[in-house]
C-alpha cells in the first residue's frame, strides 16, 4: 500500500523574520544549495527536497525554472512517488529549515493576495495557494486566524495566469504574523500534479469587515468533534480547511448553499475555512476542533 507522506504540524511560537510589506523571496529569485546537497531550495521555504533526494530518480518535489513570469526564476513545486517511499505531497511553506518553524512576521491587513501560477492537477486530486494572517494568544497559546486568501488549483492551465484573490477577515484584530503555502496536492495526493509560482505578494490596505458579511456564512459548531457544518445564503462552490501551520487538510466540492463536513480526522486545534460563493466571493471563517 502506498504510504501517503503529508507535511506534519509545524510551531509556530516565534516569528522568523522583521515585519515587511511582502512575502519573503516571494519572486523565488533566491536560490541556496543546502549542505552536502547536490540540489538547490528557495531561499526561506521550507521543501521536501532533501527527503526526495534520498530516492534516486524519485524527482524533487521543489524545484528551480527560468525564466519567471516577474523575474529570472519560478518555483515548481510536484507531488512525487517512489517504491521506497510511496507518494511525496507536493508542498513548500515559507519558514526556517533549521529549526521547523513555518510563517513570518507581519502586522498588516492587506487587501489582495497577487502572484503568478501555471499548473496542472491530476483527477481526483485538488491544489492551492494561500496566505493565513494569525495573531497570537498568549492566554491560549495558539495563534488565532484573522483572515486569509486561498487560490484553489483544479485541472490545469498553462502559461502564466495572474493570481489575484481578495483576502477575507474574520475580526478587525492587526495580526502578527503570515504565512504562505504552495500546495500541488491536498488531502487526496495524486503523482504528478504540480504547480508553478513566482512573484508572489500581499497589496493593498483592508478597509475592514462589513457586518452584514457575517450573515452570509455561517460555520458551527466551534468547537467540532465529528462534523462541521457549514450554511450559507448564497450557492456555494467549495470550501477549504487549512490547519494553523498553513497545511491543507481538506477540499470539497458543493453544490448547493450548505455542507457537512467530517473532521473527525483532524488533530484538535484550530482551523481556517475558506469559502467560495457562486458568485466568486471568497469567505474565511475559523472553528476549533476538540
């Protein structure tokens, strides 16, 4: 049986960088050769690069193209399979790859997540990039979600495309920190898909949150035990929960406006949904799950 390889639960207890109006080497212009490695990783993000090198001819899951879409270089991140490991996810988290710790610090509320990407998603398999603003609370020493932006990749389109996804907020805290995630495969991880990215960015100032915006999604109960429910006065298209380290745990498909969903699975802790209405309206919510 194939051993499907998903990235853990990272820490996320301290900021890794001074605050700053874009993503980290979010052009993937910056490339480092790590120690003893024949390969290189993007500076900053966190691959599974060193564990794909251990299987020859496996392939890596991140890699270097040229030329980019806004520069001299890109990222292709590929889910990967090997008989002495089964399937690798695809999946690169901004962080430090010394000590594990994904995100960095920001102290903005940005109104547009921007960037470039090409892809192409295997059946029955589902991709994404997405950035979760988070503040940290000392009484429960977790970090909260305070909104997010999440670009779902589903079947495939090539040459560059823009990414320009709206962020959704759930309360009108500053946060502290951010963190980015490139994932070509989700909870079902499928050989081959990948995805391309390059001049990824955060622009704009939020002007806040309209209160009537809180009527047109609704997700209970928090906290969840086996199902969450999520109920809506518009269509939906699909919804999305992304655990607090920026790892994609979940997709589904919906037709019609409301959804139960089983995290039954999922580690307690706190989660991000995102929501796409029929109209194209993205909504981010938060719940806890015990």
């Amino acid at each position: 049986m194939k051993t499907r390889l998903l990235l853990s639960s990272l820490a996320v207890a301290a900021v890794l960088a001074p605050a700053c109006a874009q993503i980290p080497n979010g052009s993937f212009e910056n490339w480092t050769t790590p120690t003893g490695a024949t390969y290189e990783d993007p500076v900053g993000w966190i691959t599974f690069n060193g564990l794909a090198a251990l299987f020859p001819g496996m392939g890596l899951s991140c890699e270097k193209g040229t030329p980019g879409a806004v520069g001299s270089y890109y990222a292709t991140v590929t889910t990967r399979e090997s008989t002495g490991i089964g399937v690798l996810q695809g999946i690169v988290t901004l962080g430090d790859i010394t000590t594990g710790r994904t995100g960095f610090a920001y102290t903005s509320r940005p109104a547009t997540f921007t960037g470039q990407w090409q892809y192409n998603i295997q059946p029955n398999d589902s991709g994404m990039v997405a950035v979760i603003l988070t503040k940290w609370n000392a009484v429960t020493q977790e970090g909260e979600v305070v909104g997010g932006a999440v670009a779902p990749a589903l079947g495939s389109i090539a040459g560059w495309q823009p990414i320009n996804v709206p962020f959704e907020y759930e309360s009108s805290t500053t946060p502290d920190s951010a963190f980015v995630v490139v994932a070509a495969s989700m909870n079902a991880p499928v050989t081959g898909s990948f995805i391309k990215v390059d001049g990824l960015a955060m622009s704009g100032i939020s002007t806040g949150i309209a209160e009537q915006e809180a009527a047109l999604l609704q997700v209970f109960p928090s906290p969840a035990t086996d199902r969450l429910n999520l109920r809506s006065g518009t269509a939906m298209n699909w919804a999305s929960i992304i655990d607090i380290t920026g790892r994609p745990v979940l997709y589904k498909a919906v037709e019609g406006t409301g959804i139960d969903l089983n995290v039954s699975g999922l580690k307690p802790g706190r989660y991000m949904v995102q929501v796409e209405l029929a109209g194209g309206k993205r909504m981010v919510r938060s719940f806890v799950k015990e």
